[in-house]
C-alpha cells in the first residue's frame, strides 16, 4: 500500500513537473524580451517553499536561490525537516533537471543571452558529513551545467554550487575534483581559507541590528553594519545578510553600504525595488 501511495506521488509529481517546465521554458525567454533585468543582489530564500519553485525566481531575474535538502536512503530530498520526506521531491527532480533543460534550450546559459551565472545555494538539514559525500556523488552527474574545480583549473559552468549549513570544510577544501565552494559563517570570515573556496560570507541580520526600516538607521548600527561588510570585503569574500526584513527601506540601506547578497520572500517587490534603485 506504502508502495502504491509513493508510486502514485511521483507520478502526480513528474506530470506536474513536466507542466510547469514547459510553461516556464516558453514563457522565460519572453520575460526577457520583454523588459527582462537580472537581479545581482537577489538571493531567493527557500526558493522551494514557493507555487513554482526555480521558475518563478528565475522569471524575477534572481540569480543565486536556496534550497535545503535532507538526506534519506541515498535520496536527496528538498525540504527544510524529516517530515514526509517519502511525500517530497529530489534536489534533481526540483533543480537539477529542470535546469539541465533550460540550459541546453539557451545553448549553454541559464538566461537567454546572457553568461551569468545562477548560484545554486544548498543548505545541507541532516549530517553533514553523509550529506556532503551523497551530493558529491549526484553533482559528479552535472559536469555538463556546473562549475567544477580540479586542483587549481576551474571548470565554468552556468550553475555554480554553493554548500551552506555547516559543511565539512576541511574535507572539501582538499579534494583534488570538488563540485562546490562554500558559505562561510561570521566566525569563518577572517579565517585561513581561500576566497576561491568561501566567496561568500553570511550572517543573521537580526543578531546585530534592531532597525526595520522605520526612520534612520541608529548610527552605532549603520557603523556596525559598515565593519560587517568591510571585515568580509578585506577577505576577498560576497557578504549575505539573511533573516532581514522585506522592506524597501531595510533593502536599499543594505545596497547603499555594499551588501552584494540580500535574502528575499517578496520576488516580485524586490525586482521592482531593484529597478528604481539602478535609476538613482
């Protein structure tokens, strides 16, 4: 009975799938032609919690997006808990092959006419150790859309994968052929890795700043936010300030000071924030 019921899911999940991507790969190169803008500073947060996961980020122009995943038997699952995981879909099914798809339609681009690059930014729930070696071994199946490292050759990609939620660092950083780079955590900023490893830097917003868009930022905040960035900048690394509040005031004070990643819920008002920013 077990069987049937998961049969019958991935079966109503792979007809659903096949719906959204063939909408989405038709509708994506339109959006771009019609008045299309990239969004640099655009980090979809829990990009699989929406209506339609991937698509509708990369229809907004965002080009670094979240998914967690937790491992269960060999399947890496996309959800944020162990919960029903027998009931949730694949990193590959969600992400993976869906992009595989768009590439291959844009000839070699996540975005039609363009090189930039989508990070794909997976936030490791269950162990990590286990977690890190089972993603090794499906991403080993991507080397035609990601960017890959051997010893010192980088390998582009259009897909750039970026492991977060504690990964095993030191292991990854002496693999002779590794498939990611990693988010560092505020304590790892001033830390001996190289940036070609850690390109990014991330901490919660809401563990040094009070302001939520309501009137100035208090000074002492602005001058702690100004150290914050300049710490991970001087480390050669991208900082991303999550947990922040979805408010243009909060969003163009974090721009305004240099952050380069902003975790975002609202797509649509961030794009159309995005706009009137590049017009100051």
């Amino acid at each position: 009975m077990i069987i049937i019921e998961e049969t019958e899911f991935k079966i109503r999940f792979i007809q659903k799938s096949i719906f959204i991507s063939c909408f989405f790969i038709l509708l994506i190169p339109d959006l771009i032609a019609q008045d299309f803008i990239l969004l640099p500073n655009g980090h979809s947060h829990n990009d699989y919690t929406r209506d339609k996961p991937l698509y509708e980020a990369l229809s907004y122009g965002f080009t670094s997006i979240e998914v967690d995943v937790f491992l269960q038997d060999k399947r890496m699952i996309v959800t944020h808990d162990d919960k029903n995981l027998n009931e949730k879909p694949t990193i590959q099914q969600l992400y993976l092959d869906p992009l595989r798809s768009i590439i291959n339609q844009n000839g070699g681009s996540v975005f039609k006419n363009d090189s930039t690059q989508l990070v794909l930014m997976v936030d490791l729930k269950s162990e990590k150790e286990s977690t890190y070696y089972a993603l090794n071994n499906i991403f080993e199946s991507y080397p035609d859309i990601i960017e890959w490292y051997e010893n010192d050759l980088v390998n582009w990609g259009p897909l750039k994968i970026l492991l977060t939620g504690g990964p095993p660092v030191d292991i990854i950083e002496i693999e002779t052929t590794r498939y990611f780079t990693v988010d560092g955590a505020i304590s790892q900023w001033s830390e001996d890795y190289p940036a070609s490893l850690m390109p990014r830097a991330s901490t919660n917003y809401r563990n040094y700043f009070s302001w939520y868009g309501n009137g100035e930022m208090p000074e002492s905040e602005e001058q702690e936010l100004r150290k914050l960035i300049k710490k991970a900048h001087q480390a050669g690394r991208k900082v991303r300030f999550w947990g922040c509040p979805n408010k243009p005031e909060v969003w163009e004070k974090l721009m305004d000071e240099g952050a380069d990643w902003i975790n975002v819920d609202d797509l649509k008002g961030f794009n159309e924030y995005y706009r009137s920013w590049i017009k100051k």
